[in-house]
C-alpha cells in the first residue's frame, strides 16, 4: 500500500504549491461559471481523505471540526481564507497524510463502512478509501488547473 500513499504525497506537493503561488485575494476568487476557488479545492481534498478513511473506518477525524463544516461535499465558500488558515491548510497537507500512512502501517482502521461513492463506485474497505481518494484528488487537480487560468493577475 505504499504506492497510494506515495502518490498522494505528489498530489499534496502540487496542493501545496498552489498555496504558496497565488495571493490571498487569488486562492479565494470565483471565477463565473465555477461554485469554487482554488482554496475551497484544496481544503475540500483534505476534508474528503478524512472523512473517507476515518469516518468511515469509525475513527475520529484528525482536523478540526470547522474545517468539515466549512470544506465538505456541498458547501460552497462563504468568506475567503484568512492568512492563518492558508497556513494551516500547508501543513494540513502533508501532517494528515503522514498521520493516516502511520495509521494504517500500524492498523488502526479494523472496521469499514461499505459506502456508495456520487460516482457509483462502492467503497468497500479502507483499502478502497485510500484508492478512490486519488480518483477523487484527481477530479480536483483538474478543477484546480482550469482555476488558475481564470484568476485574476494582480
């Protein structure tokens, strides 16, 4: 299972780099025609792998709770970032994803919820969470990559 893991981690260094790349002001504009921004995208991935792997493992989460309620499938950006969440978000990255590949190395996740993913595929263990989590980062680095042509240059 170290090549999901590994994988994700290339993911995240792309997150990340979007992080330090664009402005505030940048991270948090819509363009027309998109519900989202490029924050929104990246806090979005974050709270999905959580609540992916963890909550349906019957595992707390291991991010704050207003990180969910503000990041998770159906919300959309009420307000932009503040710099101290841009921070945070930096290092949600990568200390989420160490934290679950310490987990599951030392079998933390003995239970699974069977879930029915919006794009019908059944996610059956935690194996399968770790899998679909890419599909899903990779719906979202498209999302972000068509993002960064529409924000503004400053």
């Amino acid at each position: 299972m170290d090549f999901p893991f590994y994988t994700t981690r290339q993911n995240h260094k792309i997150f990340y780099s979007f992080l330090k790349m664009f402005s505030l002001e940048q991270l948090a504009h819509i363009p027309a025609g998109f519900n989202n921004s490029l924050f929104w995208n990246i806090a979005h991935v974050v709270v999905t792998q959580q609540k992916l792997v963890y909550g349906l493992s019957g595992q707390p989460l291991q991010i704050a709770d207003h990180w969910v309620e503000k990041y998770q499938k159906g919300t959309v950006p009420q307000q932009a970032p503040t710099p101290d969440e841009i921070e945070e978000l930096k290092e949600l990255l990568f200390s989420t994803l160490d934290q679950t590949e310490a987990d599951y190395k030392t079998g933390l996740f003995t239970s699974f919820k069977t879930y029915m993913t919006s794009a019908k595929v059944e996610l059956n263990s935690v194996e399968d969470a770790i899998q679909f989590n890419l599909f899903h980062e990779g719906l979202h680095l498209g999302s972000l990559l068509a993002l960064q042509k529409l924000v503004p240059t400053e």
